[in-house]
C-alpha cells in the first residue's frame, strides 16, 4: 500500500481490504499519513500471523510520524489497542513479498517526497516536478499513475497539462491520473 490517508478506513472499507503487507509513505503530509491509526484491525491480523506491518519513509517522514503518532511509536506507549506497526528506513529499493519497490524521487514544491515503481507500474503523487535523473527509472512501464491538481499552474502540484506532458514523455502502455481539485473556474 502506498500512504494512508485520512479517508483509508472509508477507502479500505469500500474495497473489502484484509491485509496489509507493508505500507510505503511519499512525505508526511496530512493527508498522506493521519489514516494510520485505521490500520490497527489490520496490524492485529498481521501480529497474530508473524509481526507487525513495515511503514517505510524516510528520515523526515519518521520524524514527524514519530511525533503526531506518539502513542503508537513511543516506546513508553501504553495505549493497548495501538497499532501493531513499525517504522523502517525507506531504502532506494525494498522488497516485500517477492516485490521490489524502487524509490522515485520527485518533488512536491521544494520538498523531495518519494514516488514508486513496483514492476512495470508507477505511482507518482503530489508531484510538482520530476528530476531528469528520475526519467530513467520510469522507462518502460505499463501503467503510470500520476497526480495533477488543476488547469491553473500551482507552486507544488502538477497541472493537468504537465502530468499530460511527463505522461507522454515516460510513454507509458496505460496512464491514470488522478485529478486531485478540478476548479474549472480556474482554467
């Protein structure tokens, strides 16, 4: 799974979710991370079947994990029906379940957050921009699944013309974009 955000419980619900093998975070912002306490039923699962779920993110996003969900991380943390999760070092490649997941950086603004390629598929969310290095590690895929946010440029999200462009450059078999605010107005 990539992130959680606060609409997981509604998102897992809906999809008839059961497991989660690890989790893989972008960056720490709000509506990236505050779904994590709605993993706890799936932690409790995934302890009684061999340990608890891996959140992979960076330092930064630790860090700030860390704090918001202190309860959950502290090892002081008493709170009983916590989540059944641990944080690990988001490496430029990790494997989970036979599955390597490959670090793309891109960026959100000024901030260099995380996108992935897992086999021929790609996630790139909240992407502003995508470093030239970044290009190479995105050759080839199948499905590329990329965020924009509207018609109007945006000092840390794609328009929908840039996500268009970067779409047609990485030359993808199937591409989706997920439209993130459509303000019509604002074209």
């Amino acid at each position: 799974m990539i992130d959680t955000g606060p609409d997981f419980r509604e998102q897992a619900l809906r999809n008839g979710l059961s497991r989660v093998d690890a989790v893989f975070y972008t960056h720490s912002h709000a509506d990236h991370i505050f779904g994590l306490d709605d993993l706890r039923p799936l932690s409790f699962t995934a302890m009684r079947e061999g340990g608890p779920i891996p959140l992979y993110a960076t330092a930064e996003t630790m860090a700030v994990m860390e704090h918001i969900f202190e309860y959950t991380f502290s090892p002081k943390a008493t709170y009983a029906t916590r989540a059944r999760v641990r944080l690990a070092p988001l490496a430029e490649r990790t494997a989970v379940h036979g599955v390597e997941f490959l670090r793309v950086p891109v960026m959100h603004g000024s901030m260099e957050i995380a996108g992935f390629r897992f086999g021929n598929a790609a996630y790139l969310t909240d992407v502003s921009a995508i470093p030239e290095s970044s290009f190479a590690l995105l050759e080839g895929l199948d499905v590329l699944v990329i965020s924009a946010l509207r018609h109007k440029p945006h000092p840390s999200h794609a328009t929908v013309e840039q996500a268009v462009g970067w779409a047609r450059r990485i030359g993808a078999g199937q591409t989706s974009s997920r439209i993130l605010r459509t303000n019509w107005a604002t074209r």
